[in-house]
C-alpha cells in the first residue's frame, strides 16, 4: 500500500491510507502549498520554509529533504537554482538556536575545546611558515623600511 498523499511505501501501520510521516504533517494543520519558482525561498503565513518538491511547509526544511525525498541539502540547493549559503530554516531557527547554545555555554566549550589548536605569536611551524597576524605583517613591514 502507498501513502495516498506522497506516493511512499507504507510498510508499518498506516493511518487512513497516509503514511506516518504525513499523518503527523496534516494532523498539526500542515497544508499543501504552492510549489515556490526555482532560484527562491517562500514561506508559509507561520514563517516556515515550503518544499519546492511536495509544497510542505518545515521549520528545518533539511531534515524533511533527506527523509522524504531521498536528498542531502546540498543536492536540493542545487537541483532548484539555489546558493549553497541560502537558509533552508525558518527565519527565528537560527536566533533561537544559537540562544540555546549561549544559555549552555556553548560558546565557552569552544572556546576551551580550541586552546589546544591556537597558534600562538611566533608559533610558525604551525602555520607552514604563513604569516597570518596582521600585527606580525605590520612588524615584518616596519623592519624592511628601516
């Protein structure tokens, strides 16, 4: 049997000839929308992005392309015109995760977790002999002027 909606397998139970998957979609109010033109993102009246594939809304649209649609995001980015550094969230996703992170102190494990791979003033066979500091390019610069 298939999923009356998506066309997919139903292996396991199914729940008035719907898949689980989109069970749950139209249980919460989920709705089809329509297919947004290739190279843009649309968003749905609750702020979510909508799937050029079956027209879905999604707050993470990635996870809903690789178990849906058999895709990686990259693919999806590029099968439909899109830049690969195009936000495939809702727009307050990445506020509010980033929030999370801070709360968690995130940004003090990374800090911690990167000491070890910091290069330090005159440490140059961490760098292959790059000088990357602008104060030592600025340094550099002042002795050949002498």
């Amino acid at each position: 049997m298939n999923c009356s909606q998506c066309g997919k397998p139903i292996l396991n139970r199914h729940y008035g000839g719907l898949c689980q998957g989109c069970y749950k979609y139209f249980k919460n109010g989920g709705k089809i929308h329509d297919i947004p033109a290739a190279g843009t993102i649309a968003y749905d009246d609750q702020g979510k992005i909508i799937c050029h594939i079956c027209g879905k809304s999604f707050v993470r649209l990635g996870s809903h392309i690789k178990e849906s649609h058999g895709l990686t995001i990259a693919e999806y980015k590029e099968r439909f015109g899109l830049c690969h550094g195009t936000r495939t969230t809702e727009k307050s996703y990445s506020n509010i995760m980033s929030r999370h992170a801070k709360n968690n102190g995130m940004d003090q494990q990374l800090l911690e977790a990167g000491k070890a791979t910091r290069i330090k003033k005159g440490d140059t066979h961490m760098r292959k002999g790059k000088e990357v500091r602008l104060q030592e390019r600025i340094d550099k610069r002042k002795r050949k002027d002498k």
